[in-house]
C-alpha cells in the first residue's frame, strides 16, 4: 500500500481483522486480501475513465497540514500516547490513504491501458 509521502519508517498502521491498529499496539494479523478485494470492487467506474479525468484522480494527495498531523500521529503512535481521538483519526487517515490508493491504481491503470491500445 501506498502512503502519499509517508516514508516506511513513518507509516502508522497494520491491520487485524476488523479495524485498523496503531504501530505499537499488540500486533494481529495482516491486512486480508479480501479486505482489500472488497475496497476495489466497491470503487467502480460507470465508464472507462477518460485520460484528463485519470490525471485528476493521480493529483489528488493528501495536503501538507495533513501530512504532518500523521507525522505527529506516527511519533505518538510510537511512544504509545495516543489519546482515543487520535487513534480515531489513526483510522480516518488509513482508510483515506486505502480510498487513494485505490483510486490512484484505477487511474494508472486506464493511462496504461489508453497508451498500450494506440
């Protein structure tokens, strides 16, 4: 998966079974591939996606302030001073980070399906 500019060092979550886990907490399981299958079959198209609206997807990030707050999160995360509301926005910024990551999967793949048919 994917993290926007978190480098791996800094990426705050593994996954059981359910919910998502902050770093630091008792370790589960990895994420299941179903888990990820339901994701990507959910987060379909009506039409193929055409290159300008694919290059709009892939511009999509995470902006700097939010970038940071994971940062910071991560940090506490580790040291394991994450208060409940924290570890709730631990989960918000994981399943956005899994929605981009979708998202951005389906575009590259419409841009290299457009290049490799001309």
């Amino acid at each position: 998966m994917i993290f926007f500019g978190v480098p791996p060092s800094e990426r705050l979550f593994i996954a059981d079974d359910f919910r998502l886990a902050a770093v630091g907490m008792p370790r589960q399981k990895a994420v299941r591939k179903t888990d990820s299958g339901i994701w990507k079959q959910v987060i379909q198209f009506e039409q193929e996606l055409s290159p300008a609206a694919a290059r709009a997807l892939l511009k999509v990030r995470f902006p700097q302030g939010d970038k940071e707050r994971m940062s910071e999160l991560s940090g506490k995360a580790r040291g394991g001073s994450l208060t409940s509301q924290e570890k709730a926005q631990i989960e918000t910024y994981e399943q956005l980070g899994c929605l981009l990551d979708i998202l951005h999967s389906k575009a590259r793949q419409a841009l290299n399906k457009r290049r490799t048919a001309s």
